[in-house]
C-alpha cells in the first residue's frame, strides 16, 4: 500500500448556505424532561434536510494508508484529538489522531490477557489518557493507554455482568454509570452507578425492563447531550420502544420519547437517537440475510423537534458537498458524544462527488471543493471519515 506522505484535512464552513438557516447565532440546548409521544400516523411529509442543519461545520479526514490502519469500520467515538474505531469482523479497536494518522491497535481480537471476543462499547478519556473497552458479557471494563497497552491494573470490575451495555467512567469521581441490556432472569439492575472497586452505590431494578435472552437485542446510548439517554433495541419481541433518561442524581430511569408505531417482532422495528434539539428515530424494516452486514432491508429516518413537537420524515443530505443523501441506516448510529460521523470507502465518495459535478446549479465554491477533493482521493486509499461537531 501506499503511504500517504501528508495527512491533509479539508474543513468547509458555510457562514451562509441556500436553503439552510442563515446567520451565526449558536443554539442553546433546549432542557426536555416532559414525556412525548408521537403517533406515526401524524408523520404526514418528508423533507430533504441539510446536514448544516445539525453541524457546525465538516471535515473530511483520510485515514492514513499504513497496512495495519485499515479494517471495516463500525462505530467511531470522538475525542478532542482522537477517534477511536470499533471494527466489524476479525479486526482490532484502531485509534488514529483527528488528522488521520494511525496511532496504534488497541488490544487484539482473543481470549488472553488485554484480549476481547469483540467490542461493544468504548469511552476515550483523553485527559487521562486512557481508553475503556467492554465486549459481550462483560465481567470488567478493559482499560489502555494511548499506546495501546493494556493496564490490567486498572480495569474496573463491574458490580455485575454486562449481556451487553454502555458505560461512562468518571475519573474525578472514580465512579462508573452503567446502562445495561438486561436478560429476564438473568439481570437485576437495568441502570447503576459503582466505584472504581466494583462497590455497589446505587441501581434501578430491570424488573420492568427486562427482555428475552437473546444477543440480537441491543441497548443503545449515544449521549449527544448532558442526560444519560438509552433505549433497549427489541427487534424480535413485540415490546415497545422508549427513549429514557437514566437520572443518576434521583437514581430513576424517566421516560422521555417514544414513537407509537406497529411493532413486527423479527421484520419492524426502531432505534431512538436524542440530539441538542430533536428527537431522531430511524424505522426499520428487518429481513433475515438483507446484507452482509445486518438484517435491515431499508431504513426511514423521522425527526421531532423537541419544542414545537413538529415531525417529518428526512431524507439527511450533504449540502456542504453538493447534496447527496446519506444512508440513513448508517447515519442512524452515528452521531454519538457531540460529534457526527460518516466512514466512506474513496471509490464509493469519488462517484457521488463526481454525480454532484455534473449538477447544473452548484453554486461556484462548492464546485471548487468538491473538485478539489475529489482530485486528492486515491480508490485504494483508507477509508475518508465525514466529521461534524453537532450544533447546541
């Protein structure tokens, strides 16, 4: 493979865009504790709506091409100088600065000591430079440094096993808040916050929130705001879905949104997503073997925002690179800790920046990004990763 000899990063902010919101006055997150429900069938439009909407501003960023930085990328996690990627597949958690260069593998794919089956969730510290890890059935949160070494020192035993879950370690504290998939007979806390020790200090029971054993369901918890948001992800069981907060001051878990919506066990089902001043819900259709990936056929995306309660269907498009839509699919996990993230294959963004060249009305800098950009990317290059900081 090639080495890139130097890391370029292309940032585009629009002070202005057609079509977008004008002017620079910043959002203030709007502060939403009331519970919402929305009926589906009062979703009546869909707009096209432009990625500017939700970012400050974007940055495309080429993974450097060394050997051992390429894998198939699943989600990114953010911090003010890193990213951090969870693989599919056989690969390794990867870490790379923002600029794109490779930093190092973090841990390996086995069984030993620093080791995991896979990884499910992960948290970046950069203060403390460290970086969490947990897999399937997670006894203790793995913990590294930057460099990638494990220090089995300093993991942190969880007060109880984890099917699957979402945690945020707190260092100052030496606290950990832990959000669970909980397994009906299996688990007895939904939601808990321990000590570095694996001490006990406070949960909420999973009675009430407890599901089937089964590894196809999934907890999600994407924190773009202050709250502990989550949503347990039972797509082969008629239970229905809810955004909630888990209010670790009251120690209580609070509903907040949910979509009232039929619900197929196994071919309909939804993944909730809060953002600064919406509510996101991606509905999707399930069929046994659609990709290679996963069992989602299609996928439609549904915004609310949280003051006016107004609802649309979205088509999310990057009007910073001549509007083409994002799939919503894989957008619908990745916007997580403030920041939007998008993985491209070179080959896969060169052909719809070159669609957008042929476009009659693009306005003159944006044709001369786009053709900027699109000269710079190398098919047999690493992946390009689209980043944002969300707007609040």
């Amino acid at each position: 493979m090639k080495t890139r000899p130097k890391i370029i990063v292309f940032t585009f902010i629009f002070c202005l865009i057609i079509g977008c919101t004008s002017g620079n006055k910043k959002k203030q997150d709007i502060k939403e504790t009331s519970f919402f429900s929305l009926n589906i069938n009062d979703v009546k439009s869909e707009i096209e709506f432009p990625l500017s909407e939700l970012v400050e501003s974007l940055e495309v960023i080429p993974l450097e091409n060394k050997d051992e930085a390429f894998s198939k990328i699943g989600v990114i996690y953010v911090s003010d100088n890193y990213l951090g990627m969870q693989p599919y597949g056989q690969f390794s958690y990867k870490l790379f600065d923002k600029n794109g260069k490779f930093i190092c593998d973090v841990g390996a794919r086995g069984q030993g000591p620093g080791e995991y089956r896979n990884v499910y969730f992960s948290q970046i510290n950069e203060k403390k430079e460290r970086i969490y890890i947990v897999s399937h059935n997670a006894k203790k949160i793995l913990t590294y440094d930057l460099k990638g070494i494990f220090l089995e020192n300093e993991c942190i035993p969880l007060a109880a096993k984890l099917p699957k879950g979402s945690f945020y370690v707190n260092n100052e504290r030496k606290e950990v808040t832990v959000i669970s998939l909980p397994f009906r007979g299996e688990q007895e806390m939904v939601c808990w916050t321990q000590d570095f020790s694996g001490k006990l200090l406070q949960s909420v029971p999973a009675e009430q929130y407890a599901v089937i054993p089964d590894y196809s369901n999934e907890v999600y918890s994407f924190r773009n705001t202050s709250s502990y948001d989550f949503q347990l992800g039972v797509f082969y069981q008629e239970k229905p879905d809810t955004l909630y907060h888990y209010n670790v001051k009251n120690n209580s878990v609070n509903p907040v949104f949910t979509l009232n919506a039929p619900i197929k066990a196994g071919t309909l089902g939804y993944r909730y997503m809060e953002l600064p001043d919406d509510y996101l819900v991606a509905r999707l259709n399930l069929r046994m073997g659609a990709n290679p990936d996963n069992d989602v056929e299609s996928t439609k995306l549904i915004l609310t925002n949280k003051k006016t309660k107004k609802s649309q269907y979205v088509r999310i498009i990057n009007d910073y690179l001549g509007g083409w839509e994002f799939d919503p699919f894989f957008l619908s996990f990745r916007i997580r800790d403030g920041y939007f993230t998008y993985a491209m294959e070179p080959i896969e963004l060169k052909e719809l920046l070159e669609e957008s060249l042929k476009k009659d009305d693009l306005q003159p800098d944006v044709r001369k990004r786009i053709t900027e950009l699109n000269a710079k990317l190398d098919i047999n290059d690493n992946n390009v990763i689209l980043m944002g900081k969300l707007k609040k």
